[in-house]
C-alpha cells in the first residue's frame, strides 16, 4: 500500500500555478477558435433586396459613408459571392 501523498507549500503553489496555465490556455484557444470561425448568415448579417438604379458602389457608400468605399464593394462582392458588380433589381445582398 502506497502512503498519502502529501503536498509541500511548495507543491501546492506548483500545482496551482500548473492549472492556472492550463485554463488560460484553454481560454486562449477557445477565443482564437471563436474568432477565426467563418461567420455564415447569422444574426449579425442583414439582407438587402437591390432596387432598380442602385449599385453595389452605392450601397457601400452608405454602409460606411466615412470609410473606405473600395473595401466595402470587395467586402459586399466576397460575402455574395459575387462575380461581377452588376446587380439586379430584387437580388438579394447579405450586408455586414
């Protein structure tokens, strides 16, 4: 029969440091994990339904009128997938 395994001060500080580390590692990769997950059409995404006369230019402007237009409409086109920048009247648009 093995005797009580008996922790020094030493120990314990040890083993508390040690799960310490290892629930912040846990924490770290679960919020990387969370991060790096594609978002799909959840609640965080509106949709749009394109009017006659609007452009894909134009609606970036509006989404975010002080930023930088270009990135929005390379934004708009890569979450519609879209191939070209030409809409049609009654397509829909996932917006951020």
């Amino acid at each position: 029969m093995l005797p009580p395994l008996r922790l020094t001060r030493r120990g314990r500080l040890v083993l508390i440091v040690l799960v310490a580390v290892v629930f912040c590692l846990i924490l770290s990769v679960a919020r990387v994990t969370s991060l790096a997950a594609p978002r799909g059409a959840g609640a965080s995404s509106r949709v749009h339904v394109v009017q006659p006369g609007e452009t894909l230019w134009g609606i970036a402007r509006v989404l975010a009128p002080e930023g930088d237009t270009r990135v929005i409409v390379a934004r708009l086109a890569g979450m519609n997938q879209l191939a070209t920048i030409d809409l049609v009247p009654g397509q829909t648009l996932r917006l951020p």
